[in-house]
C-alpha cells in the first residue's frame, strides 16, 4: 500500500481496501472510458480514480490484446495518491530517468530561482511516452532507443524549454507564525531586490557553466550568510530567521523537509471516506506549489500569511 493514501483521506486504508481498489481498475474497460488515458504504441493506459476536486488515485497499466489501436482489456501494473497543481514554473533543463523496480519516472530539473536540483515523481508518464513515439515517428530517434524493458531503465532523457507543475503531498505538519520581517511574497519586491535576485541567478548560470569567478563569489555569499545566521542563532529561535526553506529528507530523493508561507486554503472531503483534506499553496524559497495533508495529521489551522512546517513527497506534470 502506498503510504501517502492518507494524505489523500484515507488514513484507514487498508490491504482489503487495495484488493479492491485493483479489482475495480481492472474491470474497467479501456473503450469509450473517458477517465483513462491510453498509448497503443507501448499498450500502456493511465486510469484516474477522482478523490476530490484536485485529488485522486492515478493506476498505472498495460493494455492487452492491442488490435487495430484498440485494446480488450486494462491490467493494472501499480497505483500512487497524487494531487493535481495549478502554479506553473519554468526551468532551464530537465532530466527524466525512470525507476529501476517499475515503469515509474523521476524528473531532475536545475531551477535557478532557488539555486538548487529540484527531483520530483512525474505524475504524466503517459505524456511522456507519447513524446517519445513522436521523436521515433519523426525520425530522431531509434525505435529500439526508448524501450519500457531496456537494460539500461537508469539512462537520464535531457529534455530544454518546458515548463512544469507542482505538486506535494505530507501526512505530518504543523502551521507556525510567520516572522516578524514577513517574506518577500506578502510585500512589494523592490527594484534593489529584484536586481540582487537578477544578479544571484547569472552567478548560478555561469556557476553551472564552470566559471571560476562566479563559484568563489557565490561561496563567499554563502560563507557570509553562514556568518550572520550563527551570530543571530544566539539569541533567536532558527524559526523567527528563517522564512522559508526546501531541504532534501531521508532516503527517498523526491521526499523534501520544507518550510513555506500560506497562499491559499483550500478545505475538501474525500468522496469514499468523507475524511477532510486541506489544499495548501505554499512559496518555499520562490518555489509555488500546491499541498495536500490530511486535516486529522495537521497540528494548527491554517490561514493565509501563516507558514506550513513538514515533510513533503514532491510531484510534479511535465509540459510536453
């Protein structure tokens, strides 16, 4: 079982609850099913299971008995929660590269907003398939190239210019106060501000691209911020310093401890268990998102201007 499904309402889900769960995705009919996505090409089909307004069950399957672009049958393969975001950000460069144990896949995008290598679970593997069919119908590139089984499942795809969509969801937080400066998205950015943050992107470009100068620069930035926090850490609480903050936690390299300011509220019930969900839009280091946690595994409650503390599985849709 998938250990998000309560941040999806159902914190009482259980082995019996997935049998049927799987039994009911297999009995749907891949004909005339306007819930189901399907690519004849690779006999795959995505089945989305609606949960709420923006949440839902995604299962993931091969489609049997293909004839004439039509298919007989639906074999679920796995199933994930996800939630469904509305705040687009564009990147520089992605990277897709699918998972060794399933046909899932993981994209690693480079965003120079917050200076850091973003991974998140792609939620549209289907798209991103049928980009692939389109590049062997065009001729750039070979059919055996791009195999669901190849040997090598770990090989990175570079894809430029397109945009994503977040998403998270968490099945433990808390709401805290926000500090007393309040963070760059509840005042005015001023032309000073908006010129550093100008300058701090170009240093990470050349960075990236090997400048020497631009890599010692940015250290002794780091090195200074490092300074001030200590001298400050002395006498303040880590929460009142900081904003905001996205961090990489535990194994999993999708999984982020994060720490944002409120944008919006949402409150939604679950259509099966009539369990509560709260929708939260959260900017964590100018990073836009759209969160969904359990209302019963939320310490505080929530409202605009107020910060969201914990830890997140990050999602994303690709623009393809």
């Amino acid at each position: 079982m998938h250990l998000f499904l309560r941040a999806i309402g159902f914190a009482e889900f259980d082995a019996e609850g997935e049998k049927k769960l799987i039994e009911s995705a297999a009995a749907q009919s891949p004909e005339n099913n306007l819930l189901m996505k399907k690519n004849e090409y690779y006999g795959r089909a995505e089945l989305l299971v609606p949960i709420s307004d923006s949440t839902g069950i995604c299962v993931y399957g091969a489609l049997e008995d293909v004839k004439d672009g039509s298919a007989s049958s639906f074999r679920p393969i796995y199933y994930y929660p996800m939630l469904m975001g509305s705040s687009r950000s564009d990147n520089d460069e992605l990277s897709i590269e699918r998972h060794y144990d399933k046909e899932s896949y993981e994209v690693i995008c480079d965003d120079l907003k917050p200076g850091v290598t973003l991974m998140f679970y792609l939620q549209n593997a289907l798209d991103y398939l049928r980009y692939r069919q389109g590049r062997v119908e065009s001729g750039k590139e070979k059919p055996d190239y791009f195999m669901l089984d190849r040997k090598n499942p770990a090989e990175k795809d570079a894809i430029s210019g397109k945009d994503v969509i977040l998403s998270a969801l968490s099945v433990g937080g808390m709401i805290i106060l926000p500090t007393a400066s309040r963070s760059t998205s509840r005042r005015p950015v001023s032309g000073r501000e908006a010129a550093k943050d100008a300058a701090r992107r170009n240093l990470l470009a050349a960075a990236k691209n090997g400048d020497q100068d631009a890599i010692e620069s940015l250290t002794i930035d780091d090195l200074d911020t490092y300074t001030a926090i200590s001298r400050r850490i002395m006498n303040e609480d880590v929460l009142s310093i900081v904003d905001t903050s996205f961090m990489p936690c535990g194994v999993e390299c999708d999984q982020y401890s994060v720490i944002g300011e409120i944008l919006e509220v949402d409150n939604q019930t679950n259509v099966i268990t009539d369990e509560k969900i709260w929708i939260l839009k959260l900017i964590c280091n100018d990073i836009v998102f759209d969160m969904a946690i359990n209302e019963a595994d939320l310490v505080g409650e929530p409202a605009v201007g107020r910060r969201f503390k914990g830890v997140v599985w990050l999602q994303g849709e690709v623009l393809i």
